[in-house]
C-alpha cells in the first residue's frame, strides 16, 4: 500500500479486493449461487454484486446484463475445454459409455447439481434463460462434440443423445420418479450407453 | 323451466347450467386453459371457475383442492385408456415405433402441445405440480404399460424409455435448440424408435 491512488473522474473509487484477480472470480460464484437460489427472475446484478462483496459496476464492467452474467456463470458446467477431453478423448470408441459417465457423474455431485437444476428451471420457464442455454452453451457445445463425429447429420445426433440425458436427469432429479429417481447410476450407464454409442457411431 | 327450486339451506343456489352434466367438462376445459396460459403459480380455482361460468364451490365439490383440479386437468393427456391401445394394442412388436410416433404426434399438434407444455413448465418449477404428475400420472401410466413387458426391471425400462421422449420434447419444443427444432418428425422417430424398442423388449 502506497497510499491512494488518483481518482479517476465518472468512476467511483474502489477498494483493492473489488478490481482484484479473485474478484471475477468471485462474481461468477456468487452469480451461480443467486442463480440456482433465487431462480432467474429474482435474481439481479445488485444482488450478485452485493453476495460478492463488489460494486454492481464492476459486475457489468466485467460481463454486461444480467442475461450475460448468467451465460458466464453457466459456462463452466459446459465449457468445452472441460467436456470434450473427458468425453472425446479417446476417440469415438467407447464414447457412449464416457459421455453418460461423465453426465451423470457431473448430476450426482450435489455441488454441480444445484446450478444445473438452476438452470434448467430457468431456461423451461424463461425465454431470456433458454435464448441463454440454446446460444452461448448447447450450441458450442454440441457443435464441438458434433465435428469430431464421423455420422450423417452430426448435429442432430448429439442432440438426439444429449435429449436422453436431459430427459433422465428430469425423471431422475427434478421430478423424481422412482422407480429412475433411486435406481444405481450403473445401471442407468448400462442400460444408456449402448444408446449413446449407436446415435453417436452408427450411420 | 317449471319456477324456482326450493332453495336448501347452507348452499348458494345455482342456474341450471352450473350444475348441468356440461359443468364438469366446462370446468376441466377452463382449468387447462388457465393453467396454460397463467401458470401453475397464478391459477386459481376462483379463476377457473371465473372462466368456467360456475361458482368456485361447484370446482371445489366436482374435484377438491387446487392440486386436485390440476391432476384432473392433465389426467385426460396421460389417460391409460387412450394412450395403452394406441401404444401396445397390437403387442410389442413394433411397439418402439408406435410409441414415438404417438409421443411426437401429441406434441407436433399445437391444441395437445400448449396444455402439455403448462404441465412440464408447472412440474419443474413447484414440488406441488410436480408431485402430482409423479403421483397421479406417470406412475399411473407406467405401470401400465410395464405390466405389458417382458424384461427385467420392467418399470425403469418404461421410465428410461419415457425419459427419452420427455428429454426430445423439451429441447425441440420447449428450449428449440436447432437442428432437433425444426427436425422432420420421421428422422426423431427412425432414430429412437430401435432405442424404445430395445429398452421395453430386449433382456
């Protein structure tokens, strides 16, 4: 500390934590945790920026709307660079199986859940939250895992084996049906992977 | 008309219309249409019967509490009685083929689409609605359809393969994630009619 800095005109001075490297950090934690809370509607930038300690400015300095903070703070669940290696791998052999692995695995952990399911209910009930899901998330997504698939149509083929997996997290965690809602993972891989394989493969 | 009837004591009296056998089907239409249009969380019963034409009480002596009227409103979507002839009258051969061709039916007609829509919408976003299509519904429906099958497990498999078309609707329909949105329906059916097929069939 070197004592205060200048103040910049038309910009309110900030403590050092605010404008620090942890404080995007902190924001994208704190958008999540609002998010998977309070739900979409509910949730504003004043209020991420209050659980994250920093000034609102500085939420939409770093990510713009509230539509864009909550694209960011999605993104990791989805980021590319996360999935595709753990999934693609090691080629297309055996993909079935990884990808509903890695899916469900991501769904039990409770700490990866909550925002998921956050999401979800936001994109099922708001179209701002499902432009959100479609654009910056399933569409890079998909079109990631869908160029290293050697089948016709491989857009359409992802997303065919991306909807079983939606539609059995939905049974599973949302509403809860048994008897899918206490059944072994195993035993939902097992039975889904062959699935999988055929969509992602087979022409 | 013959004058007025005697006018019992403790309860309103009514039109002759109110209580007609058309009440009933007036009430359930209304009650769709509410749910629809409003949401679970903005229906009322007194809305409903507002819409309906009727006093609240005849909604409350014809089907209960709010719940109630919602599990009589969507009951007739998932009614055994129209979709287990349509699904598994001609046995299981062929069945995953009919099944999807049923599904995607339901839902590419805009009339069926918009109340199912409500319920799915309703269902993921309050423990109320979603209990009631887990209690009244799928179970009702599954087990039906899993008494017809001959494989190990047979309601999971019937949920696995429900969760399947539940997982194609809402990235078609409710999320529209494109190329599944505008997809033609017999490329979705060609592709998960041999998945259905295997999951309610093969050991």
């Amino acid at each position: 500390m070197t004592g205060a800095a200048p103040r910049r005109r038309g910009r309110p001075a900030r403590k050092e934590a605010d404008t620090g490297p942890g404080a995007r950090e902190r924001i994208l934690e704190a958008a999540r945790t609002e998010f998977a809370e309070r739900g979409y509607d509910k949730t504003s930038v004043r209020g991420i920026a209050k659980a994250a300690g920093v000034d609102p400015a500085l939420v939409h300095h770093y990510f713009g709307t509230k539509d864009e903070v909550f694209a960011a703070a999605i993104e990791v669940s989805f980021e590319p660079a996360n999935v595709i290696p753990a999934v693609l791998g090691e080629g297309t052999e055996g993909i079935g199986e990884r990808l509903a692995r890695f899916f469900i695995g991501v769904w039990e952990s409770p700490a990866t859940r909550a925002p998921l399911l956050a999401i979800i209910r936001s994109a099922m009930t708001h179209e701002a939250a499902a432009k959100v899901l479609r654009g910056f998330v399933l569409r890079r997504l998909l079109e990631r895992v869908a160029a290293e698939l050697d089948v016709p149509d491989p857009k359409f083929r992802a997303e065919m084996a991306a909807s079983h997996m939606i539609g059995i997290v939905i049974l599973r965690y949302v509403i809860q049906v048994e008897p899918l809602a206490s059944a072994d993972p195993e035993d939902i891989i097992e039975l889904v992977a062959p699935t999988l394989q055929r969509y992602l493969t087979e022409e």
